[in-house]
C-alpha cells in the first residue's frame, strides 16, 4: 500500500491530534456519497486499530491509519493540505476514483 502525505497534510494531521488528544486519525472510504463510496475521517486510540488495518507512522506518536478494506479503493492517494482564501481542507488526491462528486467528499471506482 503507497499513500503519500504532503509535509503540509502531516503537519495539520499532528496538529489536529494533539489538538484532540488522540493518536490516530482513521480514513475509511465507506459505501454512500453521491458517487459511490465516500470518505470517512474519525480519530480512535491506538487499541482499536486491527492487525489488518495499515498504518504511517507521521512522529510525535501519531498515526495515519487505513482501514484494511480500504486499502484497494484508495492505495495511491496522496493527502495534501490545501489553505484557500475562504478555508482550508484536505484534499484526496485519488488515482483509483473514475468518477467524483463536485464537493470531493466521494467517489466512485
């Protein structure tokens, strides 16, 4: 599995997790959203991670995971932090999506 993560991405990831006094953040592309599948971010303790699950290690103690069935929908993406005028959000840059919706919130393979 390649995901990659801009130095911007996983500096506001290690920000967001201090922040919020969790260790991982979980991304899980889940069924639903206009196009498909859509993305789902939640943060959870390192206990509820599965030995299937993949994970990066960002520093501090902190972790990116992906859900194991996950991995085929969204191996390839790359994670950056995009900083506008009128807000900032992650962008999923995902090479496996054939079709989004105009929010970028899903996707469809």
């Amino acid at each position: 599995m390649a995901i990659n993560i801009t130095d911007k991405a996983k500096a506001q990831l290690i920000e967001l997790l201090t922040k919020n006094n969790k260790p991982c953040v979980l991304l899980q592309a889940k069924g639903g959203g206009c196009a498909g599948f859509k993305y789902d971010w939640s943060f959870i303790e390192e206990n509820k991670v599965n030995e299937n699950d993949s994970f990066i290690d960002l520093g501090n103690n902190k972790y990116f995971i992906i859900d194991s069935h996950s991995v085929p929908l969204i191996d390839g993406m790359t994670v950056n932090w995009k900083e506008e005028i009128f807000g900032s959000n992650f962008e999923l840059i995902n090479p496996n999506a054939k079709a989004s919706c105009g929010c970028g919130e899903s996707f469809g393979v």
